[in-house]
C-alpha cells in the first residue's frame, strides 16, 4: 500500500463508508419506529372506532355485529366487561389473556397501547375504555399479529440494504475520481521533482487551481528555473574562471619560456618581464575578488558598522583617486554637505565606492566628467556616481551584477579587470541592508545610486 492514492481511497471510503452506515442505521430506525407507530395509532383508531359504536348501543346484538366486522380482517377484537371478564372475542382461544389481564392504571378515554413491544411478542395491542353515562363499562381490546410488522420490516431492510449496497458502489466511484484528481497532479509533480533531479530543469506543470496544490506547482516550476538559471551561472563562472586564469597564465608560461630557452638581449628581456608581473598582478587581482566572493558567500566576512564623517571620508578617497583622474585629464566633482555622517563599515565602503568611481574613470573618455553626489532624505543616506562615458546597452542592464558578466563580449584585455568587480559591490551594499540602483544610455554616461538606511544613532 505504497501509492498515495490507494492510501487516500481507502481513508475516505471508511469515512464515507461509516457516515453512509450510520445515516442508513438511524433512518432505518427511524422509518421502522414510525411504520410502527403508525400501526399502532391505525389500532387503537379502530379501537376507538368500536368503543364509540358500543357506548351507544352496549348489548349483545351490537356486541356481536363489532365481532363480525372484525372477524374478517387482518385484526382481532376482544370486548371485555369493566372487571376485563371476555364478553365476546373474535379470537377463536384464549391466548391473548395474559395481555387483558394486565395492570394498566390509569387508562384515558383515547385509549392506551397494551402492548407495544414488537419484537418480541407475537402481537401488538391497544385498549379503548367503553364510559357510559361517565362510567367505564368494558373495554375494547384490539391485537394485530406482529408477522405483518416483521414483514414491512424485512421489505424495508431489503430497500434498505439495496440503498446501501448502491450508495456504496457510487462511494467508490466517486473516491477513485477523486483521489485520481488529487493525486494526479502530486504525481506529476513527483514526476517534475525527479527530472530536476537527473539534471532536466525543462519541466512544465499543467494548468495550476488557485490552491495548495496550485501554489506548489508553482513553486516546483519556479525551482526548476532558479536551478537552470544557477546551472547556466555555474557553467559560465566556471568557464570565465578558466579564461581569466588561462590567459594570464598563458602570458607568463610563453614570455618565461622565451626567457628561459631564448635569452634575449636586456632590452627585450625586461620587456617581457615587465609583462609577467603585470599578468601575475592581473591574476592576483582576480584571486582577491575570487576570495573576497567567497567570503561574501559563506558569510564569512563580519560588516563593522561604525560612524563615518562623510566630509573627511570623502576628502581621502579624492585624494586616492586624483592621480587617476589627473592621468586622463578629467574632472573629479564632489558635492558633499557638511556635518553629515553614516553608519557604515569604512573600509567595506571605501571599496564599494573606489571599484564604482574606477569604472566610471576607466570607461569614460580622455577629459570627461566623474560626479560624486551624497545627500540625505528623510532617513536614508544617497550615494550617486555618474560619468559621461560610453555608458552600458540596455539590453546588458538586467545582467550588469552578474559575476564575470561584461559589457565586452570580445573580452578585451585593454579595459582590464576581471568582471567581479560589481557583483562584490552588490554583495557589499546588501550586507549593509542598502540598495544599489543603475541608470545608463549608451554614449551618454552611468549613474549609480546607493541608498542607505539611517537606523543607527
């Protein structure tokens, strides 16, 4: 009993099953508890019936017509005087004495069942008290066989028991219907689970209900892309480590064999040395980013908050990046309002800024212009970086903090850097619990804002 939909089938049959038995059970009481109360009151009607007649005429002439009408019929009349002494009897023997006989107290004009328990005596009785002139005179004793009972109650559990078996039968229908449509779609879902599972993340569920069910397709769908989205990033970090190390490495491995096989005159020699430690100092950059990711990943790296003085803060980084800025003969704005401070990792800041303003300098032309903007509203803290360089595509937008995405696809060497600068800078603001947001038109300039929140004192 390992399939769901077995285990489902059997759990709602036995409840469904012992709702259908118990309903069934108390009409059933219910019906044969009225059929013989209806029995009972037709009995004492007919009693009543009699007893009227009698109280009119209470003579043997009467008394005998009474015994005729009954004499025919399914049922038996018995006419007692007041002391229950037999004046007359449609019964041929006497075997109903023992119900006449009886103590019954107090017995009303409308009459009283005599006896009433049909399953186990052979009769049903009631009694009608005879008054004349406001004395009782005799009484009217009806009986019915109770064979007749226990045959409606045979014919009803016939009907009864064909409900049942019939109720049942469409139970069971309905179950294997139902417990198909739920656990369809949780087999589909398996299903969809164990291709994810060999690596297919190409699954699609059918049309989703707007319930559990539904939201948990929903969900399988949205793992599978996220794991084919992961898988595609892997693959591409992977191969972009590769090239990033290869190349270098290729660098180094081909100008130090020229060196060592060749040896070249002074001139060419530190020429090409010059060329392997750029290339060791290229690769050493992008072992740094590499460790700096993984710290980041494995939430490793600790964010010390402290209060920063934007205005001194901000001097030091000009300072730091004057000679770079001098180099390309561009201007370098800072618009910083005084006496305004932030609560930040200084350090972890200084690096989120340095890599942002380094690429506006690095993509912008010979005497172009680098800004940077700091202003606060309300309780948060703004950064702006913008430049009037070659800005990015729009289509490139969306992927801009991809780990070693670039702009360049041709992956050109001039521009430099490894392409994890600005998923660091990401990860950075976010472990700060800030926002980074980018704005760019081809030919026209990169702006980038970073919003801070004010939570501290």
């Amino acid at each position: 009993m390992k399939k769901l939909s077995i285990k489902i089938g059997i759990i709602f049959f036995c409840i469904i099953f012992g709702l259908i038995t118990f309903m069934l059970f108390l009409l059933h009481e219910a019906v044969v508890e009225n059929r013989v109360k209806e029995e009972l009151n037709a009995l004492q009607s007919r009693g009543n019936s009699h007893r009227t007649v009698l109280e009119k005429h209470f003579n043997k002439e009467i008394i005998e017509h009474v015994i005729l009408m009954e004499s025919e019929s399914n049922t038996d009349v018995v006419i007692t005087d007041e002391k229950k002494n037999i004046l007359s009897s449609s019964i041929t023997n006497h075997s109903y004495d023992k119900y006449i006989k009886k103590e019954f107290g107090d017995i009303p004009y409308k009459g009283k069942i005599a006896e009433g328990n049909w399953r186990q005596e052979p009769v049903i009785s009631t009694m009608s008290p005879i008054k004349i002139n406001g004395q009782t005179s005799g009484y009217v004793f009806m009986f019915q066989d109770t064979e007749s009972v226990h045959n409606l109650i045979q014919s009803l559990n016939k009907h009864f028991l064909l409900i049942g078996f019939i109720s049942v039968f469409i139970t069971i229908i309905i179950i294997i219907f139902l417990s198909r449509g739920i656990t369809k779609p949780l087999i589909q879902m398996k299903e969809a689970t164990s291709q994810i599972n060999k690596g297919n993340f190409a699954v699609t569920l059918p049309q989703k209900s707007a319930d559990e069910l539904g939201e948990l397709a929903t969900s399988i769908e949205t793992l599978a892309t996220d794991l084919n989205y992961l898988k595609r990033e892997r693959n591409e970090f992977l191969a972009s480590i590769s090239h990033e190390l290869r190349t270098p490495l290729t660098y180094i491995k081909g100008y130090a064999d020229i060196l060592l096989k060749q040896n070249p005159p002074t001139d060419e020699r530190e020429k090409y040395l010059a060329i392997i430690v750029t290339e060791i100092n290229r690769l050493n950059l992008l072992i740094q980013d590499l460790f700096e990711l993984a710290k980041i990943d494995k939430n490793s790296f600790v964010i010390k908050k402290e209060k920063i003085d934007l205005s001194i803060f901000l001097k030091r980084l000009e300072r730091k990046l004057t000679p770079a800025i001098n180099e390309k003969n561009m201007i370098f704005n800072v618009h910083n309002p005084s006496s305004l401070n932030l609560h930040a990792d200084p350090i972890r800041l200084e690096q989120i800024l340095l890599n942002l303003l380094d690429n506006a300098i690095k993509y912008s032309k010979t005497g172009g212009l680098v800004e940077l903007k700091v202003w606060k509203e309300k309780k948060t803290i703004h950064f702006l970086i913008r430049d009037n360089g070659k800005g990015v595509p729009e289509k490139d937008i969306p992927y801009i903090f991809n780990r070693f995405y670039r702009v360049e696809k041709s992956r050109k060497r001039s521009l430099g850097g490894t392409g994890l600068g600005l998923s660091i800078v990401q990860e950075l603001v976010h472990a700060h619990g800030a926002e980074i947001t980018l704005k760019s038109q081809e030919q026209i300039g990169t702006e980038f804002e970073i919003i801070f929140k004010e939570n501290e004192k």
